[in-house]
C-alpha cells in the first residue's frame, strides 16, 4: 500500500520562505526639462499593487506643489501589465515677487514674525504662506477676535512672480461674559472664574481657556470629565466647565511596624500617622489640613494648613502653616509660615513667603549631651520665593506629565544664650548669622502603554550656614522620602533623593509598584562631618476598597549604618478614607 509523502515521513518537510514578489511598477515620463527637476526628488517605483503606485504618484505631485511648482500635475496614465504608467508635467517654479503689508497693526507684525523682506524673490511655498496665516490667526484669538480672517489682496502674477497684499479682518471684538459649571460639581463658578482669571468684559483668549485644563487638574476635589466648551453669543464668550467633584476629603491612618533599638530582642516599634484633609469647603476652594506623626519613641510631629484663594476678590491665594517637631527628650521646634501665591495660565504658579522658625532645648536634656549632640537655642526668620509648574494628567494617579518645584529662601538666625550651658560654650560661636536654603523637585511621568508608567524623581534641600546644629538640619527617610529606612533616620545638612518607580494600573485608582531610591546626604556638624549614599528598593500595592484606599509598602535599605537584611525591612500600610 502506497501512502502519501507527508504521512509516510516522520515530519513533514519545512517549506523553503518564498521572498515577497513586487506585484507592480511606476514608471513616470516627462518632457527633458521637467526631467532636470523630477533627478532632485526620490520615488518608488516597485510597490505592492497598482494602488500603492497611485499614492506614490499623488505624494511627488504634492511634494512638487509644496516646493512652489504650483502647475505640477499627471496628466495622464494607463496600466499595462503590472506597471503604471504616467505622464508628469511640472511646469516653472513660481516665486514671490512681493508680499506687501496691507493693513497688519505692530502687534500682528512682531507677534507672526512677518517681515516684507523675507518675500522677496523666494519660491512660493503653500504650506509656509500657510503658517504664516495661522500665526496671525493665533494672535488674533489672544487678543479678543476670534473670528479675523487673513487672505491676500490685490494678486498679480507675472513671469511667475506672484506680489500681493496680506489683509487681515478682525471681524468685531470679543469679551468673556461668564463661567458657568456644568456636572454636578458644587464649586462655584465665581471661584473657577477668579482662579482661572477669566473676568467678564476681558478679551477673549483661545490659549487662556485651553491651557486652564491644566490648572483644573492641579486640583485635587474636582475632574474634568470632557474638555471645556465655548458659546459665542453676538460679541459675548460664555465658557462651560464640565467637572465633577472628587472624593478629595481625606481621613485616614497609617501604621507602621520597625525594629525596636532600643529594646533587645525581636520587639517591634508601632509609629502612627493620623491625617484629616478638607478641601473645596462650600464650593469656593478652600482647603484644612491637620497631620499628626509618630515616628519613634518619644518623638512628635504636627502640622497644619489652611489656603484661603481668591483673598478679596483677588487671583492671589493666601496660605498659612504651621509645624512643630518634638525630638525625644532632645528639642521642640515650631515652625508657622505665611505665603502669598498666584496662579498663571501658561507658567505656573509663584509664591512669596516668610517664615519664622524657633528650636528649644527641652529642659530635660543633660549639658554633656547637648554638647555632644551640637544642639544650640535658635530663632530664624526667613523669607522666600517658591516656584511650582505641574502638568500632570492626574492629581493622585498620573501616568504622564512633569512636575517642578523650586524654592530659595534667605534670612537671619540668632542664638539664644541656654542657662544650662557655660557662658565659655557661645564665645566661640557668632550670634548672628546668614542662612540660605535650596530646594527642589523634579518628577516626570512616562507612560510606558494603557497600563504602566515610570516615575523619576529628583528631590533635594541644602541648608547654607556657617554655623549648623543638630535641631538645625533636615530629616530624611521612610515612606515620604527615603524607603527602606526608619522614619527620619538621617540629620542632613544637604541631601538628594532620586528615585524610579514603576507602577503597574490595575484599575484607574490601582496599581502594583516597584521602586528603587538613590539618596546623597551630607552633614555639617562640627564634632560629626561625614555623607553617605543610602539606598532602598521594594515594592507595594495600592488598590480600593469599600471604605477607602488600601496601601502596603514593602521596602529594604542599605546604608553604612544598616546593611541591607531583612530583619531590617520596613512595611508600611494603611486605608486612606475619602469622603
């Protein structure tokens, strides 16, 4: 019995790759001088069917037109066999001879860049006369006409030199009326209207109202839900908001369990952090934070908050804070500040501040340990200027966009005489110094696809003083800044943190994360100059549920005071309740 090949053999035969055949040909035809113009220009001319030879055919002729032969045209063409043939006729190059101002005002001249002396005797390019038609037309929606129109008057051509005249009609000027809301939100339109500074009888700013999308995101109780629509009513501009509010109020606590250095034995720390957040109070965009931290034995922190925009009337925002750090039985710091910011369409926002800052040594402490701590009574009053520009597509979960913060603040610190020290112990220190300090903060969002995006962050602070104390430097580590780590684990004269993280989204309020956190410290202190490079890695989820956001971090840090180890590891989680 005879079988077949393919059944007689243990495998069938792997068939040999067929290279793809071209299934068509272009072939173009053109008198000889049109020939000189077509060698500068390359085209295809095997393709994959007869249609793809059409689109070939259609992109040189407008590539031709584009590069001011505006007769360019296939006169004819015909398919034979697997070739298409066509006849090209190109024609002269025309070129402006003039461009003339017609009745272009100063502002339309320095805003489009037009200058009568770039068009002279230049080829004429459709898509440049375009733009140029286009920059006016943008300024003129800045600048309250909407409705302008631009086109070229009095057109001769001759030889193909083209001269004419550019008109432009700016129709009649147009004026914000109103802000209204639209989706549920119970912000106030007078609120959105004096933040977005979009006051009634102002000229109409097409920019104005596309870039306030962005400054609606940079707050945290409302979501756009569609983009913002404009009704144009004879010379009046009405423009609609569709937002609706979030579940920005926050309530929620924090727990975290450490390793206990204090206590021998496998004994766990327990740290808490209590926060209360209302914001958006009655419509109008005011907001009231209180913060409450453990983060060791014995040490307190609290802060609060209250931002009070729009003060009489005004795009100004007031805002005042207030922090008090209890160190152990080491020292108490309090630190209030009031700022005054404004908010700007297209560069951010600005802030001024002052801030009065006064450290104690508690009473408790021993003469011999403040000395060996290099703790000192200090008062310091500062001013500041800070910077902030946020483009980030979400407030809590964003997935692209660039956050920068800048701030620099410069002042007068004055130490206080401390009855427990020695007179001997201020002889050698100056009493009055200067004090700068530096921060930033860098974060940019990459979305990687529909459901992951990568965070790099840059953070960092330097306190500039000839005379440093411990009470006097910064404090890093934990959940809010270094991972891996004990909260405040570090005293930093100046310090950097980069980090990069990926998050993973589950759900739009969800996602799984991995991170590692680079950091830089310096100290200063007299008795203990020293800088380190402590690092931390881990991951963590953060996902609803039904009372709130579920948040667990897992993470472990390397430094030359805690090798990298398990036991050492840090795990913080928590529910964040929203209302």
């Amino acid at each position: 019995m005879w079988l077949p090949l393919a059944q007689a053999q243990d495998k069938p035969p792997v068939p040999k790759p067929v290279p793809q055949q071209t299934k068509a040909a272009l072939q173009v035809y053109a008198d000889a001088t049109d020939r000189q113009v077509l060698r500068q220009y390359n085209y295809r001319t095997q393709l994959a069917d007869s249609l793809e030879a059409s689109k070939e055919i259609r992109a040189l002729v407008q590539r031709l037109h584009q590069d001011a032969y505006l007769l360019a045209s296939a006169d004819s063409s015909y398919q034979r066999g697997d070739t298409l043939h066509v006849k090209l006729h190109i024609g002269n190059r025309f070129d402006w001879a003039e461009l003339r101002n017609g009745n272009l005002s100063e502002g339309i001249l320095v805003e489009s860049g037009f200058r009568e002396k770039f068009y002279r005797h230049v080829p004429f390019k459709p898509a440049e006369y375009a733009k140029l038609q286009q920059r006016i037309l943008d300024y003129a929606e800045r600048n309250g006409y909407p409705f302008a129109s631009v086109w070229l008057d009095s057109i001769q051509i001759k030889d193909n030199k083209i001269s004419a005249a550019l008109m432009v009609e700016k129709a009649f000027v147009v004026t914000y009326d109103s802000v209204q809301v639209m989706g549920g939100s119970k912000t106030q339109p007078k609120f959105l209207m004096r933040y977005l500074q979009l006051y009634p009888g102002q000229p109409y700013n097409q920019d104005q109202v596309l870039a306030s999308q962005r400054m609606l995101t940079a707050l945290p109780y409302i979501k756009m839900i569609r983009p913002p629509q404009v009704q144009f009513a004879r010379d009046k501009a009405r423009v609609i908001y569709f937002i609706e509010d979030r579940q920005a109020n926050q309530l929620d606590g924090v727990v975290g369990f450490l390793p206990d250095p204090s206590r021998t034995g496998n004994k766990l720390l327990i740290t808490g952090e209590a926060n209360l957040n209302i914001r958006n109070i009655k419509g109008s965009g005011k907001q009231l934070g209180l913060q409450w931290r453990r983060v060791n034995r014995g040490s307190v922190i609290l802060n609060g908050e209250y931002l009070h925009p729009n003060i009489l009337g005004t795009p100004f925002e007031l805002g005042t804070r207030f922090g008090l750090l209890k160190q152990d039985s080491s020292f108490i710091t309090v630190q209030p500040r009031v700022q005054l910011a404004y908010n700007t369409i297209r560069y951010g926002r600005f802030s001024v501040f002052t801030e009065w800052r006064n450290s104690r040594i508690l009473s408790t402490a021993s003469p011999q340990s403040l000395k060996a701590l290099d703790l000192a009574d200090a008062r310091t009053n500062t001013y500041g200027l800070n910077y902030l520009w946020n483009n980030l597509d979400d407030f809590y979960f964003p997935r692209k966009g660039r956050l920068v913060e800048l701030q620099l603040a410069a002042g007068k610190k004055k130490l206080l005489r401390n009855p427990s020290l020695e007179k001997e112990f201020y002889d050698t220190l100056e009493l009055n110094t200067t004090q700068l300090s530096l921060g930033l903060r860098l974060e940019n969002f990459f979305r990687l696809g529909k459901s992951s995006a990568l965070l790099a962050r840059l953070r960092g602070e330097a306190l500039l003083n000839d005379q440093i104390f411990l009470n006097d430097m910064y404090r890093i580590g934990g959940l809010a800044s270094l991972r891996g780590f004990d909260e405040y684990f570090f005293y930093a004269s100046a310090y950097g943190v980069g980090t990069l993280e990926y998050r993973l989204f589950t759900a739009d309020d969800s996602y799984v994360l991995l991170f590692y956190d680079q950091g830089y410290y310096r100290s200063d202190l007299e008795q203990s100059k020293g800088e380190g490079l402590p690092l931390g890695v881990g991951g963590g989820i953060s996902f609803s549920t039904g009372a709130g956001i579920f948040q667990l971090v897992y993470s472990v840090g390397k430094s030359e005071q805690q090798p990298m180890s398990l036991r050492a590891s840090k795990i913080h989680f928590g529910i964040t309740s929203k209302f």
